[in-house]
C-alpha cells in the first residue's frame, strides 16, 4: 500500500501541492499520494483547506486524519464529493494558511512554556490562536503574570526552530527528551523526529512548528485552572 508523504515534515510553509488520489473512505476522505496538510493528532487539529480538480472545482476540506492504515492521510470533503474523484487523478490541495499558522505559533509557544514550567506534561491541546498543556505539579503557586513574562522572553531571543532525526534506540538511550507522559513519539518507522528551539528545548514532535521563535509573537497565559491533587491547566494565547 502506498503511503501519503508528509511534505510538512519538510517544510512547514508550504501552503499547497499537486497530488495524485490514491483512493476514498467512508467517511468522505480523500487519500492523496503526497500533502502539505496535517493530520490531526498529538492535541494538533487536522488542517482544513481546499481541494482542486484539474477541471476547477473547488471542493472544502473539513478537516484532515489518518486513514485506517496509519500510513496514509485522509483529507474530509464528505461521501458525495468523495464520490466525484477517480482514482489516480491529480488534484491540488490548498491550505488555509491564517489557521495552520496560528497552530504552528501556538506549537512553538507551547514547547517553550515546558521548559518555563519544568514539569512533566499530562495533556495538551492547540488550538486557532490559543492553547494549553496539562502539568504534573505537587505544589502549584503558580502566577500568570510571572510565567507570561519569562515565556515573551524566551520568544524574544528569536531562537532558530529546526527538526531532525534520531533512531528508536536513541531515543530509548536518551528517555529524559520526552516530555509528555499520555502522548508518546510515534514510533513504527524505526526513526522519531525531533524539534529543537536553539540553546533552550529539545524533544520529540511530530507536529508543525515557525522557522524561528520571534514568529509567535507577543503570548499571554490566560488561565491557570486546578484540574487534580497533581494537575495543574495553564492557558495560553496570541496577544494578537
């Protein structure tokens, strides 16, 4: 079975491609051979866009996921527009940038705000311009304005974002990189993608992420909400 390649993996930026179908599901999804659309997952929502046929209909992509086989990704314009493409056809997908944008700062934003709060991470979610983590914490006294502060200033160092890669067994001689204790790295490839904030975070990430961390711009923590003994929700937001 063919898989879909991840062109995001590559480079974030890229707002749209040619692809060839590879076939439906059905639930209305459109397998492509190659995309620039995330799939959802790792509390990252799918990306939305378009879907162009060579003739020039337009089709709305609702939202994007893995395909049964996790190997492939699923682009969800619905069973009866589903029905209209052919296998082996090449269409164009286009996405809404302004959205995936605001994801890809708010990614990065959240990345910094583990290394602000060193604790292990329970949960978290990105949202179109806010987000949140979940934390491990005994003792809470948290204070909002304090983390906001040291969060805009490790985005005003303008830190490179870069992703490479190491092997499973690397990743398991080097336990400490994970962060999260509910999401794990996906594994499977024999590979895990890391995502590195120059001379402040590193860790496994699968997700999207700016070029640098002065993209994310000015960011608030809007919430600090006490979600067990040992459970701390800390919200954050793009100030613009």
């Amino acid at each position: 079975m063919t898989a879909t390649t991840l062109l995001f993996r590559d480079d974030a930026y890229a707002t749209s491609c040619e692809a060839r179908v590879l076939g439906t599901t059905p639930e209305g999804g459109v397998v492509l051979d190659r995309t620039v659309f995330y799939a959802q997952g790792g509390g990252q929502p799918g990306d939305a866009g378009m879907l162009v046929k060579a003739e020039g209909e337009r089709m709305e992509i609702t939202n994007t996921v893995y395909a049964a086989d996790r190997s492939q990704v699923a682009h969800l314009i619905g069973p009866e527009a589903a029905s209209r493409l052919m296998e082996g056809e090449t269409v164009t997908v286009q996405l809404d940038w302004p959205r995936r944008l605001k994801r890809m700062r708010i990614h990065t934003a959240l990345h910094l705000l583990s290394v602000v709060l060193p604790y292990p991470v329970t949960g978290g979610a990105i949202g179109d311009g806010d987000g949140r983590l979940d934390f491990d914490i005994p003792d809470a006294g948290l204070d909002k304005d304090e983390i906001t502060e040291k969060l805009n200033a490790l985005i005003a160092k303008d830190a490179p974002v870069t992703e490479r890669w190491i092997t499973d067994e690397e990743l398991d001689a080097n336990p400490g990189l994970v962060k999260t204790m509910a999401v794990k790295p996906p594994r499977g490839s024999g590979r895990v993608r890391l995502v590195e904030i120059e001379g402040i975070d590193l860790q496994p990430c699968g997700g999207t992420h700016v070029r640098r961390t002065a993209e994310i711009g000015t960011v608030a923590i809007t919430a600090i909400e006490k979600k067990g003994k040992q459970n701390r929700r800390v919200r954050l937001s793009l100030a613009d």
